[in-house]
C-alpha cells in the first residue's frame, strides 16, 4: 500500500513539474519569443538560419548555448537586437533552460523558400524563343504572331471574324498610337490608297507624330502614378515635377531603348553624359525617384516614400507585388523580407528632392540644371549661401553678436535665415533646377520587424530579389546602388522585364494583356493565355534593341489586329471573354482621349507641349493639412498636360475614370455612368 501511495506521489509530482514547466514556459517564455524573436528568426527568412517557432529548432539553438549566450548579450550576439531583455526575463530564460527547456509547442517551423523550385513558375523560367505553329489560311500565315493566334483558335474549334474596313482601321490605328481621331483628309487618303502597304504607311506615319509620344508617355505615367503634387497632408505643389513628365514624352518620340528608359529613371544622375544637354536629361529622368509619394509632413514617415518607390519599381518594371514583403516574408511569391530590404537600403541611400512641408515649407535638394554661363554664377550662389549659413552658426555659438540681447540675436538669425530661404529661390534664375534624385549617404537597411520603423532588426545588405538572381553590392560600394539595380533589372537574363512590357504593348492595342495581371505575374496573378506567343514578342523585343515602335509594327500589321468587331454566337458561347481574340474588342474612349477628340474637332485644341503650370510664387506656399493646395488650372493643351493633383483628381479625368495618381494604375476602368452621359450632355 505505501508503495503504491509513493509510486502515485511520485507520478503526481512529476505531473505537478511538467505542468509547472509548461506554464513557466506558457506564461514567460513564449511571449518574450513572440515579442522579440518571432519576429526575425521565424518563416522562410529566419536571420542566420535560426528558427526559434517550433520546440525542436528551439532546442537546438538551446543545446548549442547560443540563446543564452545571445540574451546576456557576450561578444557580438546581442540578442535582441532593439535592447536586452529585464533582468526578470533573462532570470527566467535561465530557470527554463535549467528545467531542461520543456517545451509544449508541436507546430512545425515554416520551411525557407525552395528558389529552385521556385524558379519553376512559367514567369521565372528564362525566356524562350518557340518556332510559330503551322496552321492553315492564308491571311494568318501573313505574320508569326498570326499562326500562334490561329493555333490557339483552332485549338478552341473557334471562327475568327474577318477583315475591318479602311475606315474601321485607320481610326482603330490613330486613337491607339497617338489618343486623337484621324483628320477627314488622312482617312480620304487612306481609303483611296490601294497599295499593298498602304496600311504600313499609315503605322509609320502615327509613330513619326509628336502626338505618339504624348498617348504612350501617358500609358507610362499611369503605371508609375505621375503627379504635380507631393501628397502630403498639404498635397503641396512640385512646380518643376513636368520637366519629368516632358522627359518621357520626348524619350517615347526617340524611340529611346526600353532597357536604356529604365536605367535612366533610376539611376540616370549616376550615368555618363556627352554634354549639357544629355546631363540634364539624365538628371531629370531621376524625376521617376523623386515622384513617389510623400504621406505627411513629419520626416520620420519617410519610409513610407520608400516603400511606395519599391512598390511602385516591383509593379511597373517586374511586374511583382514586391512591397507586400515589408512586413513579413511574401505569402505567395518568392520574395522574403531580407529581399524588400535589400532594395530599402539601396533608395534609404538616395537623396529624394524636398517639395516642402506644412512644417517646413521651402523646397531643398532639387537638382540644378546645366545652362549657359550657370555654372560660374551658380558657384557664386554657393558661396553666398555658405557664408551666410556660416554666420548663422556663428550667431548660435555666440562668435558672433555678442553684445546683442538673446531676443536681438535671434532677430539677426532669423533675418539670416530669411536671406538663405531668397536666394535658394532665386537660383532658377540662373540655374534651373528639376524634381529628381541624387546620391546620399550609403547605408544597408535594418529589418522593420512587422513593417514598424522604430522596432529594428538585422542589417541586410543591399541587392535585388534573390529568385531574380540575389546579387549584392559589394561593401566597399560607397554609391546608392542604384546603377547597379538598374542593371539587375535590366539585364537580358532577367526574365521578367522584357515581358512585362511586351505584354503591356500588347494589352492597350487589343484591350487586354497576353497575361491578363500586366502588374502581377506572381503566383496569384492570371496565367498567359497564349505563353508561347508572349516569349516570341519578348524575344524579338530583345532583338531589336528594345524599340517598343518595333513592337507596335508587329503587333499592328498581323490580321489579328486587323480583324473586325463585330460577333459570333457560336464563338461568344464558347469563348465569352474573347481571351483568344477570334474578334477585336470594341472600347471605350478614355478620359484623356474623349476630351483631346472634342477639343480636336472643335478646332481649338493646342498640340504644343506643355510647361510649367501657373502654380502661386513658391515663396508663399503656406499650405497646411487644414488649408490644403487645391486647383484646377484651364487650357486648351493635350490631357496630358494638365495638372494632375494627387489628392484631388482633375473633375473631368475622375468623372470618366483618369488613373489615379496614388498608385500605380496598370488598366483603365471603362465603366459607363450616369454621371458620364450628364457630363456630356453639359
């Protein structure tokens, strides 16, 4: 009996200890885990390989004393990295692990990304260069592109429609390529001209026209959310943000290579020039950069503005939801953590130009331009500011007006900082100056655990995305990186530039893209429709240097493009959305394009380039998140001249669905309102 009693004692006690250990470990170490090392050693990027979310990774780090060694903070382990634990919860690490580390959690440790694997996804996989499919009728052999169409018609058992009219064509061809209708004597020309490349003149006549560059330039400065206000809380005015938006224009018109347009945008500053001229558009190419959104008027939000340029450089040029790893490893795509701030570290090391704040409204680090006689006047100006900045300091450290009360002396700095204030003002006068980047003061991000800037973890070196290739700056890089960046995204074996854009091409000639996500070729974004064809135009993209007008040529003269509108019951059973284009599909004017054609028609549209809008003297911006910069300013220019306000959208361009200047707007909505046919009525 009393040996059964002491056996029972004994279980029971034992039970009582394990249960004592479980909660110890419950309700003292669990939340410090949670709180302080989930957040960096847990998921598919766990700093150093070290996985404290599951009972047997724990026990290892435990066994090997490195989390004991890290919590008393010995050596080069401090851990973690925002502070020391109390003293209470290293006492309670320590009773823990002297207990034998009883740990109670059966959930296992989320394995690291398989990048191999990874790779594997069709918009990872390096680009091919497919042989077109024979298929029978002679209209669509006429082109490459055409047999892969008909390939997958004929697959589908669906009945492509025939040819358009001349005159269905040559308006079809001049809303696509320049955003205005075709003149009565260009479509009076057209219909008379029967040659065999009549067709092909009227192409290359479009893609001569200064008018090109203005209907793409716009495409473009929807993806990258293109405004003349800062948008902060202020929404304060960039009245040297057009020189970017002229820039894309003219580099549209130039046929600029496609690779050559991206570099530029971000890193044109870092490049060679052959002279003033070449300098100054490199510079304000960097307007990409300095564009992005700002959010407040505190400075310690800044990261936000960062993370919007990351966003913003994943969805126009990759194609990839790249901001949605700034709080944890990316729930769908390969993109962990530490990549996002790879390329945190590469824009924290760039200089983004000051539009100037309800806090501190005077504009700095805008970047002068190069002009005639600038340079002698403009080191003159320099000169000027540092003397007076250098009496101020001296006005600070009592050098300097001794004799004066405190409230006289503050009197003086302030007259001082008033003239500092007029002559940054007053150096456009000599020296223009543009919204763009510069180089700052190098540095490799620390993790924002859970996206929070004030809570820190790991350093990550600068780089780009690791599916992509993962390089890295070297760390004697004493640059921003961001040469290199736009050389990673750039490069030819990049899989994913390249198609990107050949699909957008693709998408505003027939409505839809190949992939029908254009700023989404992740996992959860759509799969192409036809992959063999968009890895053909991506191939012949590569091959001629990039021309995005090539593109247009290729895809504008096969019958595919050509083809009319009109229906087929049989076809719209079986294929309702006209995913394999066995029809062209009609579409609505967009807002830029119906106000362009009414002024057009009207005879008082202006086709001269924009400039500057006709914003008040900068000196008085005074704008607060209570009295906040509104205007709408009239002119008879092209839509895409207008002045785009991001907080507020321009009444005509939000009534008929104009892209939105806070995000990147990859499609237009074509929805039809009744607010839409009243606004035409008045």
């Amino acid at each position: 009996m009393r040996m059964r009693f002491a056996l029972c004692l004994s279980v029971s006690l034992a039970a009582f200890a394990a249960d004592q250990n479980a909660d110890l470990f419950e309700s003292k170490i669990r939340p410090v885990l949670a709180s302080q090392c989930y957040p960096c050693h847990t998921g598919k990027s766990a700093a150093a390989g070290l996985h404290l979310d599951s009972a047997e990774a724990t026990h290892g780090v435990v066994e090997s004393g490195k989390l004991l060694h890290a919590i008393h903070r010995d050596g080069d382990l401090k851990m973690p990295p925002s502070g020391a634990l109390t003293e209470d919860q290293i006492a309670d690490f320590e009773a823990w692990i002297k207990a034998g580390a009883p740990d109670p959690r059966t959930e296992k440790p989320s394995p690291p990304y398989d990048f191999d694997q990874a790779r594997k996804f069709w918009s990872f996989q390096p680009v091919k260069d497919p042989d077109p499919p024979q298929v029978a009728g002679r209209a669509w052999n006429k082109t490459p592109i055409d047999r892969f169409i008909k390939a997958k018609l004929d697959e589908k058992k669906l009945v492509p429609l025939g040819r358009a009219s001349k005159h269905d064509l040559i308006r079809r061809a001049t809303f696509d390529l320049t955003g205005l209708p075709p003149t009565p004597e260009e479509v009076a020309a057209f219909l008379a001209d029967n040659s065999p490349n009549a067709f092909d003149k009227v192409i290359d006549r479009l893609l001569a026209s200064p008018q090109y560059g203005e209907r793409w330039g716009r495409h473009w400065l929807d993806l990258v959310r293109y405004a003349d206000t800062s948008g902060c809380n202020a929404d304060f005015p960039v009245p040297d943000a057009y020189r970017y938006r002229n820039w894309v224009i003219n580099a549209l018109n130039q046929d600029m290579p496609y690779d050559e347009f991206l570099r530029e945008q971000l890193a044109g500053d870092l490049l060679p020039s052959k002279n003033d001229e070449d300098y100054n558009a490199k510079h304000i190419a960097t307007g990409y950069i300095a564009i992005s959104r700002r959010f407040s008027s505190a400075a310690n939000e800044f990261f936000l503005t960062i993370d919007d340029t990351i966003d913003n450089v994943g969805k126009s040029m990759l194609g990839l939801s790249v901001s949605c790893a700034r709080c944890h490893d990316h729930k769908f795509d390969p993109v962990p953590q530490r990549d996002y701030y790879a390329l945190y570290g590469i824009f924290q090391s760039t200089t983004y130009a000051f539009p100037g704040t309800e806090l501190y409204p005077h504009a700095h680090d805008f970047v002068p331009l190069r002009a005639p006689g600038a340079s002698t006047r403009l080191v003159s100006w320099e000169n000027d500011i540092s003397d007076l900045e250098h009496r101020v300091q001296a006005f600070v450290d009592m050098k300097e007006g001794k004799d004066l009360s405190k409230e006289d002396r503050e009197k003086e700095i302030k007259k001082l900082k008033d003239r500092i204030v007029l002559l940054e003002h007053d150096a456009p006068g000599f020296a223009p100056k543009t919204y763009a980047a510069g180089e700052g003061a190098p540095v490799s991000a620390k993790i924002q655990i859970h996206g929070d800037p004030y809570h820190l973890g790991e350093e990550v070196p600068r780089g780009f995305l690791t599916v992509l290739g993962g390089q890295t700056l070297p760390p004697e890089e004493k640059g921003s990186g961001r040469r290199e960046l736009a050389q990673w995204i750039t490069d030819p074996t990049n899989p994913l530039t390249a198609r990107v854009l050949v699909n957008r091409v693709w998408q505003h000639h027939f409505g839809k893209g190949i992939v029908g996500s254009p700023n989404d070729f992740g996992t959860r974004g759509d799969r192409p429709v036809n992959p063999e064809l968009l890895d053909w135009l991506a191939t012949r993209f590569r091959e001629s240097g990039y021309s995005i007008k090539a593109m247009h040529r290729l895809i504008m003269r096969t019958s595919a493009y050509q083809m009319a509108s009109g229906s087929n019951e049989s076809d719209a059973h079986i294929d309702p959305k006209n995913d394999f284009l066995w029809r062209f599909d009609r579409r609505r004017l967009d807002a830029e394009e119906i106000r362009d054609a009414m002024l057009d028609i009207a005879g008082d549209l202006d086709k001269s380039m924009g400039g500057p809008h006709p914003f008040p003297p900068e000196l008085t911006f005074r704008y607060t998140q209570h009295t906040q910069f509104f205007a709408v300013y009239p002119t008879t220019r092209r839509s895409v001249y207008l002045m785009q306000q991001r907080l507020k959208r321009h009444p005509f361009l939000d009534t008929f669905d104009g892209a939105d200047p806070n995000a990147s707007t990859p499609a237009r909505s074509a929805e039809e309102t009744s607010l839409q046919a009243l606004a035409m009525l008045n």
